[in-house]
C-alpha cells in the first residue's frame, strides 16, 4: 500500500510526501529523501498520524515529538555517515 500526501512544504519546512511498505518520502528545506525503515525502524508500524506529525527541531534536525524520535538532517544527506549502531548499557542482563 502505497499513500500519496498533499505537499504542505509552502507551509512548513518538513513534510511527509508520501509514504509505502518500505518507508516515506520527506520533504525538508526543499530538499526531497527517502527514509527506509530499515534506517530507521521506531517509524514502522507507528500509526500514519503519528508519522504526518513531523516539524523541525531547531534549524539542523527533524523530530516527531509523539514517536520520540528525531533525526539530524545530515543523517539524510549523508546516511552512510552515520551507521545505526546500538550500545549496550552495563545495565542490561545478558
């Protein structure tokens, strides 16, 4: 399933354009990215108003403030740079 949304960047400077089985299509500063699920995965089954419910966090990041979650808009340009890795806390039990 694939969803097609309006385009509401004249009003802001983030939006979502579209969104499908394989992640969305964001809109910032006039600059179009796909953003895969599998860069980041908290946005997968999260409900699509939670997911519309994008703004921007200062002038270099992007945040949706009801998932928790907020990406630097470099992370967008350049992904390789910045690799998902997750650090474990001593606090875990193994």
């Amino acid at each position: 399933m694939e969803t097609i949304l309006n385009d509401n960047s004249q009003r802001t400077s983030v939006s979502v354009l579209m969104i499908n089985g394989q992640g969305m299509l964001l809109s910032v500063q006039g600059q179009d990215y796909f953003v895969s699920y599998n860069r980041v995965p908290w946005l997968r089954d999260a409900r699509v108003a939670s997911v519309l419910n994008v703004r921007m966090c200062g002038t270099n990041a992007i945040e949706w403030p009801e998932l928790d979650v907020d990406l630097e808009i470099e992370s967008l340009k350049h992904p390789e740079r910045y690799p998902l890795v997750m650090k474990r806390s001593p606090l875990d039990v193994l």
